[in-house]
C-alpha cells in the first residue's frame, strides 16, 4: 500500500458513498485508476465493505447496552451460540465479544425498551452455565468522522 491506496482508504471510511469520479477529483487521479486500486484493496481484504449509518431512534431502537456475561462451561463456543440464538422481539445483539479478566463475555445490544433488556437477561440467566450477568447502558456513542449518537 502507497500513501494514496491510505488516502482513498480515509476517504472511504469517512463517506463510503464517494464515487470513484469524486475520489479522483479529490486525489487529482484518473477515475480508472481509483477504480483498479479500489478493486485491489477489496481482494486483498484491505476494504472489508461499506456501512451505512443509521439513527436508530429514527427507527425505533435508542437504547443501546452492553451485558456482561460470567460462566462456567466446558465449551465457550457453544455456550456463546445457545446465548445468541435467543430470540426476543425487538432485542438486537450487535456484537458478542470473548473477554479476559473477570467476565467471559460481553454483548452489545440495541433495544427499543428496557424491559427487552429484562426479557434476554431472563433467557440468558436460563442457561445452566451462566453464573452471572451485569448490565450497562450506553448513554452516547462518538465515532472518530465526529458523529455522536446519543
């Protein structure tokens, strides 16, 4: 990678809606050259995909939490599958990260109300190997383009 496959890799990350028209302006190359270096980072991974970001109080689900999980079990992964095949309407697990330290596990989730919270908490601490759970709500969230989403 040369400074302008980093640069058009900002300039992505920051609006992954620029067209490649609009990145070669920016960087003063030719369009079919944006597109062969765009295509090459794609293949080789350096460009993973492009998101959309979305006002989720717009949509109905403001509430986001994070819930750590402790237990005790012989096989993590399969304990993590049981937790996320749970099923509550309206609960969003975004992610599900394996810890070091005191807990096990730790989920991000979104929600249109606190009870939906209760209702996976009530599944989750139905698993034999669950010993313990503590919830966070997340109050704000700044990313590094700036956006705040409260």
């Amino acid at each position: 990678m040369d400074d302008i496959d980093i640069k058009i890799c900002e300039l992505l990350e920051e609006n992954g809606r620029l067209s490649h028209e609009e990145i070669s302006k920016i960087l003063h190359i030719s369009r079919p050259a944006v597109h062969q270096r765009v295509s090459k980072l794609e293949k080789k991974g350096v460009i993973k995909g492009y998101r959309c970001i979305v006002d989720w109080g717009q949509a109905g689900q403001r509430i986001k939490a994070l819930i750590m999980v402790k237990f005790k079990c012989q096989n993590y992964n399969e304990t993590a599958r049981t937790i996320l095949a749970i099923d509550i309407p309206n609960v969003m697990i975004l992610e599900c990260q394996r810890l070091a330290g005191e807990w096990c596990m730790m989920l991000k989730l979104r929600v249109s109300a606190p009870e939906d919270i209760t209702k996976l908490i009530d599944a989750i601490v139905q698993i034999p190997e669950i010993r313990e759970t503590s919830t966070t709500f997340i109050l704000s969230t700044i990313y590094e383009n700036g956006i705040q989403e409260i």
